[in-house]
C-alpha cells in the first residue's frame, strides 16, 4: 500500500495521505486529501461531506471513461444520472436521458478515448439534450481535450482546436474542466470558462514516494520544446535537468510540413507567372543527429511531458540516455493515450516505467506491458466539481502550481 507525506509540495500539517490498494500489476495508485482551516481541498469518499443527492445536480458519463466517471460519483457522494449512449446500426449516436435536468446544474464526464471522434459526438449530443430540456448549467467535464496538437495553422489545413471548441460551446456547455491542455492557449479559443487543472503535483508526490534514490535522477526535457515543463519539475525537486537536442516535435517534424513531397511537375501548356520556373525548389531537411546537453551518466533518467501517445520517439530518447550512461529510466505524464503498438514498444525499450494519470482508460495496455503505472486524479476531478457547484474560489486547485506546467 501507499503511505507518506506530500514530500514539501503542501505543508506538512495540511496533509493527510490515505492507504489504497495497489492495482494492477503493483500499479502505485495514490490519493491525498489536504485540510485547511476553511474547507477542504482533496476529500475522500468515506470523510467527506456527502452532497444531498436531492441537490440539483447531475452528473452524467459518457463511454468514453465509465470508471473514472464512477469514481468522481464515489467521492461526491453521488449516484451517476440516469444516461444511455449507444450507436445505432449506421453508427449513429443515440442518446437518452432518464431523468429530469430541468433547472439543474449537469456536469458531463466525457474523455478523449481511442474512438475519439465517436467520444465528441456523444459529448455533443449529450450536451445538446441537457440544453433542449432547459439545464441551467452544462459543465463538460473533459480530462483530456482531443485535437489538442492541431492548433497552429498549418499550409491549406485548419485550426481544428478552434472548431472543436466552437462546437461545444455551440451544443450547450456553459463552463469546461480539463486537464494539462496540450497548449495552453487552446482556453482562447472557448467563448466560456475553462479550468485547466494541473497533475504536476500528483507526479512529483509519485517521483518523491515511489522512485527509489530520486535525489540522484536527473529530469530530461525530450526535446527543447519541453525544458519550461522540464525545468519546472526539476527547481520544485531540486534537482539537475538535461535537454535532448535533435528530437523533434511531432507537429514540427519534416512530415507533417510536406518538405519530404516532392515538387509538383508542371505541364508545358499551363501558364505560368514569369520568374515561378527559377524559384528554387526545397531540399528535403536532414534529421540532425540525437545528442544530450546535461551529464545523465550514473543516474536516473526522468522525462516529463504531457501525452504519451505514439511511443517512438521516447523509445529513440531512452537508447541515447542508456547509452549515455543513465541506469533507469522513467516517462510521466499526465495523459496516456498509449496508441498502436505503443505497449509493446514500451516492453521491449529501455524505458523502465511509464507513469500517466487514468484521464484516459488504458486497462488493457496496462494487461499488455507490466511497466505502465497508474495515479488516480479522480479526487482532483470531483473537488473542482464540488467548488464550482457551491460557487467557490479555485485557486486552492492551482497552489504550487506553474506557468510551464
């Protein structure tokens, strides 16, 4: 079982940790709760002040993440509302609502799972019910916004981040919760207030408590794009920070920005505008060479990030640390989306362990590789529910918290 304070990240006289039950495969699944002389911040199910479930509100799950959506429901001392999604013969959605929301205040649970667009759609349509049948309030409840990497205009495709933000402002959310938005500046683009909570404190409690002689690791940024996220975590555990140089973003790789296309052959009867037939044609870029600025010889490796999704480029980042003497090595992030192959991948790499937080369901990778570890942030979830029904201030939520974050 778990046990130990929060390492320095809360006082210690505030902090009260609680003994779970490892999961799956010695997952090290965790909570905390804190108390303070007002309110309480993190409350577990069996001491904190249940709501009235005569109160009006309603939470509703989607299937996209029917297990966190219980656990929240655990914890506010609530049943989970009365809602049928299913698809249809043609893969439509359907959606029903057994009970009456009129007047209420709705908060939907709703991740971006594998089937992601399927999970927008049902989201939509669930929100979309609760506005027709006069919901005060439809708060979309969504750790892990999709299409978060497309946000940046790129050749002749679109911002979809935007659009995904207009639809569900358009379907009837009135406020949204999330978590470690892929860029932060995604919020911009709601016409509605959205709270981006943050799971950094969650995975430095896990590096304090659960990696052996953490004082000898060293935090990695996988690519420079992420020493901010890097050298956050590393000045809150006081410790050194690498950088890998060469590895690039996904959404800057010479792919997606069309440099490997070749050029566009034109026929001798088009006309052309006059100088269009001397421009230069652009050279393919060449992958510049993997190196590490930082000494990660004889110490622990830990790279940080916000997704773990297609595992390549982590795999490619823990052989050049092995190789440059680093003895473990760790992945945390807040989403594991772990897609394809990833699982295997992670089993046969040099990578030790992957940490993410359940925003996304991975119980089956989880079956498929013994080194992915879970942290449960259903509690962080369920208190920023409880705050925004009783009209409470936030900010307790985004103490000893970052910018970089």
């Amino acid at each position: 079982s778990y046990g130990g304070s929060f390492c320095g990240h809360f006082p210690v006289s505030e902090v009260v940790c609680v003994h779970r039950p490892l999961g799956f495969n010695s997952a090290c699944e965790f909570t905390v709760c804190h108390k303070f002389s007002t309110t309480n911040y993190l409350r577990q199910p069996n001491t904190m002040a249940k709501m009235d479930p005569a109160t009006d509100i309603v939470l509703l799950a989607g299937n996209s993440h029917v297990d966190l959506a219980q656990k929240i429901a655990d914890r506010l001392g609530i049943r989970v509302g009365n809602c049928t999604v299913v698809h249809a013969a043609n893969r439509e959605t359907l959606v029903d609502i057994g009970e009456s929301v009129r007047s209420r205040d709705v908060y939907i649970i709703q991740t971006g799972s594998k089937d992601v667009n399927n999970s927008i759609m049902e989201l939509l349509i669930m929100a979309y019910c609760c506005k027709t049948s006069c919901a005060r309030k439809i708060v979309g409840v969504i750790p892990y916004l999709p299409y978060g990497k497309q946000s940046k205009m790129r050749k002749r495709g679109c911002i979809v981040s935007k659009l995904l933000a207009q639809m569900l402002c358009k379907a009837g959310l009135t406020h949204m919760i999330t978590m470690d938005l892929h860029q932060k500046e995604v919020q911009g683009f709601f016409d509605i207030p959205v709270d981006n909570l943050r799971a950094s404190p969650f995975l430095l409690q896990y590096i304090t408590e659960c990696i052996p002689d953490y004082r000898n690791a060293v935090i990695v940024a996988r690519n420079p794009s992420t020493a901010n996220k890097a050298t956050s975590y590393a000045e809150r555990l006081r410790l050194g920070i690498a950088v890998i140089h060469g590895e690039q973003k996904e959404s800057e790789s010479d792919m997606v920005d069309g440099r490997y296309s070749p050029p566009t052959v034109l026929s001798s009867s088009r006309t052309m505008d006059a100088g269009l037939d001397i421009m230069p044609v652009p050279a393919a870029k060449e992958k510049p060479p993997i190196y590490v600025v930082g000494d990660v010889g004889g110490r622990i490796a830990i790279m940080v990030d916000d997704m773990v999704d297609d595992v390549h480029s982590f795999v490619a980042a823990a052989e050049v640390l092995k190789e440059r003497g680093a003895y473990k090595i760790y992945v945390l992030a807040t989403h594991g989306l772990l897609s394809s192959d990833a699982p295997q991948l992670i089993e046969n790499s040099a990578i030790d362990e992957v940490v993410v937080t359940n925003t996304v369901p991975h119980e089956v990778q989880k079956m498929q590789c013994h080194k992915i570890k879970t942290v449960d942030i259903s509690v962080l979830l369920s208190e920023a529910i409880r705050r925004i029904h009783n009209k409470e201030s936030m900010s307790y939520l985004f103490r000893n918290v970052t910018l970089e974050d």
